[in-house]
C-alpha cells in the first residue's frame, strides 16, 4: 500500500442529486475493496447550478439506501475534495466511470486533484452495463415529464422526485 493509505480510508465523492442504483453500486463495490469508505456529498458555495435537493437531504437519501454497510459513512462536504480526503485520513478517492463520455471530465479532475495534492490517488471502477446510461440529471428529466423513477433510484428518491415535480 501506498505510504499515508494505510488506513484503508476512501472517499466516494459527488453531488448526488439525487443519488441513483448506479451510485449505490459504486458505493457497495468501494465498501468491498476498501476498510471504510466516506461518502462525500458535495454542497458547493458557489455551484454552477442549484442542486433539486439539499445537501442534508441528498446525504439522508444516501444513508438510507445504505442501511445495513457498516463501513460506510455519509458526511457533506464543502471544501475542496482533497481537504475533506486530509479530513478523513484518506489517501484514496473512488469514482465510479460509465461511458467513454465521463472520461474526459474525470481526466480533469484527476488532473487538477493531481496538482492540489499528488499523495492522493484516485481509482475508477467501470459501471455495470445496467447502469452505464444511468445519471442524475436523466433521472430527474425523466421526473420532470412524469415518468417513473422506482427502478432507477431507491423508492424514497423516486417518491421525492416525484413530489417535486408535481408542484
Ligand atoms: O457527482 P459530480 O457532480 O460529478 O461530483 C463532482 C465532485 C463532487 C467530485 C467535484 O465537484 C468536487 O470534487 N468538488 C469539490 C471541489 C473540488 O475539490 N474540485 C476539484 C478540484 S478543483
């Protein structure tokens, strides 16, 4: 192991809003390979757009779904995604990778997480088929124009999102 990972600490960071199946799976595949894995929910001072739900109910979600993992935790997070890795004496960030589409985007931020703080490494583990086209945005599009949700993201998000776009 690599020097400062010894901890066996990972983070699984992101906005997850909502959290989908997809990222669930990511998290259960993390919490297999690693001792213990910290769920980051991102709530970003300035964000390019603003987020359906809050950063405390998108964590609820979360812990929610994941009822049951016990090396697993959920915190949000509004620093940068390296000082909340320091926080947590974690070496290691675990994404989740669909498409070809997501590498771009993610060699970027592995790019700039590189040059905040290269101890840090980042590993990427390829998403299921199931889930490959599967995303928060498409999940709450789908929402938006009535459609069902309930097999794309744990039945509280599903009725949540529906909700929301019932106003
Ligand atoms: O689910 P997302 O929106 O792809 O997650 C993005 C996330 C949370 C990983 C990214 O926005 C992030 O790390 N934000 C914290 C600020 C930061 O450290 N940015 C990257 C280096 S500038």
């Amino acid at each position: 192991m690599m020097e400062g990972s010894e901890d066996g600490t990972a983070i699984c960071p992101g906005s997850y809003d909502p959290v989908t199946n997809g990222h669930l799976y990511t998290i259960r595949r993390a919490a297999r390979v690693f001792r213990r894995v910290v769920v980051g929910v991102v709530n970003q001072p300035v964000r390019k757009q603003d987020t359906l739900f809050s950063a405390d109910e998108r964590k609820q979600f979360i812990e929610e779904a994941i009822e049951g993992l016990d090396n697993v935790i959920v915190e949000v997070f509004d620093t940068l995604l390296v000082e909340f890795a320091h926080k947590h004496n974690a070496s290691v960030i675990v994404k989740g990778l669909r498409a070809i589409s997501d590498f771009e985007y993610e060699f970027e931020m592995n790019q700039l997480n590189r040059k905040l703080d290269p101890g840090i490494e980042s590993v990427y583990l390829m998403s299921s088929p199931e889930f490959s086209f599967l995303s928060s945005s498409g999940v709450k599009e789908m929402a938006a124009f009535g459609g069902d949700t309930r097999d794309l993201v744990p039945v509280r998000v599903a009725e949540r999102l529906k909700e929301q776009y019932s106003r």
